[in-house]
C-alpha cells in the first residue's frame, strides 16, 4: 500500500479521535501506574484518565477545568509554571524525575514528559502529557548485586560531595556500566538516582524530625541553603518549608 494511503487512514483514525475525546483516556486506564492528561492553554484539565482522578481524590467533573496547582496543592505554584513554560516555549519536558503527594498522603515518585499541542497557525494551544510512576527496583535483575557496593557508598556518603565517577571507581564499575546498570535496574541515570536518595533523605528528615533547613540541606550532601531549596523544588515542585508545613507531623503549624 502507498505511504500516502497509510497517512491518509491515520489522518481518519485521528479525526475520529478527535469525535471521541475520551477514547485516549480509556487506553490510558490500562496503564494503572501512569497519569494521563491534556491540558488548555491556560495549564487547566481537558481530559484524564481514572489513575490520576483516583490520585486526586476527587470525581471526574471536579478535577475538568482544574490546574495542577488547584489539584495537588501540596505541590506548591511550580507545576502550573512549568506547565505554561511548555506551553509557552513550545519546548517539550521529557522524562523529568519529580516527587508528588496524592489527596491521600501517599508520596510518589515518577518520569513526567509533556509535551506542547500547537494549531495550524502554529499557536500553543495546550499540552499533552503523562506521568509515569517510578518502579520498584528488581531486585532479582542480574545487574542489582553489581549495584549494591555503589549504593551502599553512595547512601553512606549522602552527606558528601559525591562525584558520580569517584563512586563508580570505588565500586569497581565503570561510567558506560555503571550508565546502563542503573537505566536497567532503577530506570534512572546515575545524577537522577542520586538526587532521588537525596530528596528522599531530606523528606524524612523534613516529615521527622526538627532539624534546621539548612542543617537538612548539609546532612544531605547539599553545599548551601540555596542549591538545596533549588533541587528539592525542581524534584517536589513545593520548597523544603512549604513540604514541611504540609507533611511534617505537626512540627510546623499548616
């Protein structure tokens, strides 16, 4: 068959999506694990699947017409910031590690891509996206017990400027292995795995304990108050004092 017969049943098959708005969201609820949405221009809820309805703690008409922001406040004012900088700049987000808390409490992490919907005037008009729950390591993979010296130095040393390559010397690995290894296992690169044993360290600390913000920051590996607040916001989407006047147990006042 003509390549251009193949693009012209697409075009149909799309055009009958565009009659069935819902259809996407349906194939999307075969996927438990990942949060689907499409979004306006101004960053609010066209269409969703069940997952992050579920995770939203709301009923379908509710979470429609809705912001990130207004959805899950815990995440502070960055998700809808980031959502209209993607629309904005036309400039899709693939694969950007973040931490989120449902209605519920529950903190998952997950690989969030989105990306811009233009018109035929080449206008943003939206977005499209999905966030993809990060999973369990497997433990059972063959590479998981090469692993266990470098996450063992690097969980002993959070606190510690830790060079990704010092890390992977130490532990026998090289870089290119030590790449791959952690793609296969954690499905993550070796920075973002490392931030993620960060993040989740000052999160506990932040939930537990009444340490200082800054103390957290030192007892996470982070130089300053600054360069801490940056990366626990660009991974949670709310700053250090922000999670925990939300999650810490009473230490703060909500």
């Amino acid at each position: 068959m003509p390549a251009k017969a193949f693009h012209d049943m697409l075009v149909e098959v799309l055009r009958q999506l565009d009659r069935q708005p819902d259809l996407l969201g349906s194939v999307f609820d075969c996927l438990p694990n990942v949060l689907y949405y499409i979004k306006d221009a101004q960053a609010r809820y066209l269409s969703v699947n069940n997952t992050l309805i579920s995770r939203s703690g709301l009923e379908r008409d509710e979470v429609i017409g809705k912001t990130a922001d207004q959805l899950f406040p815990v995440t502070g004012a960055s998700t809808n910031a980031q959502d209209l900088g993607v629309i904005e700049s036309r400039t899709p987000v693939v694969d950007r590690l973040r931490l989120y808390s449902t209605s519920s409490g529950a903190r998952y992490w997950c690989l969030s891509s989105k990306f811009p919907v233009t018109n035929v005037q080449g206008e943003s008009i939206g977005l499209i996206g999905i966030s993809r729950d990060l999973p369990r390591p497997d433990d059972r993979h063959h590479g998981y017990r090469r692993l266990l010296d470098y996450l063992n130095y690097i969980e002993s040393n959070l606190g510690q400027n830790i060079l990704v390559t010092e890390a992977a010397e130490r532990a026998g690995i090289s870089v290119d292995t030590l790449e791959r290894l952690t793609r296969e296992v954690f499905h993550l690169t070796p920075k973002q795995l490392l931030m993620k044993l960060r993040i989740d360290r000052a999160c506990r600390l932040l939930e537990t304990t009444a340490k200082s913000i800054t103390d957290i920051a030192t007892e996470c590996g982070y130089a300053d108050h600054s360069a801490f607040t940056r990366q626990f916001k660009t991974a949670t989407h709310s700053t250090p004092r922000q999670y925990r006047s939300v999650r810490g147990r009473g230490l703060h006042p909500h």
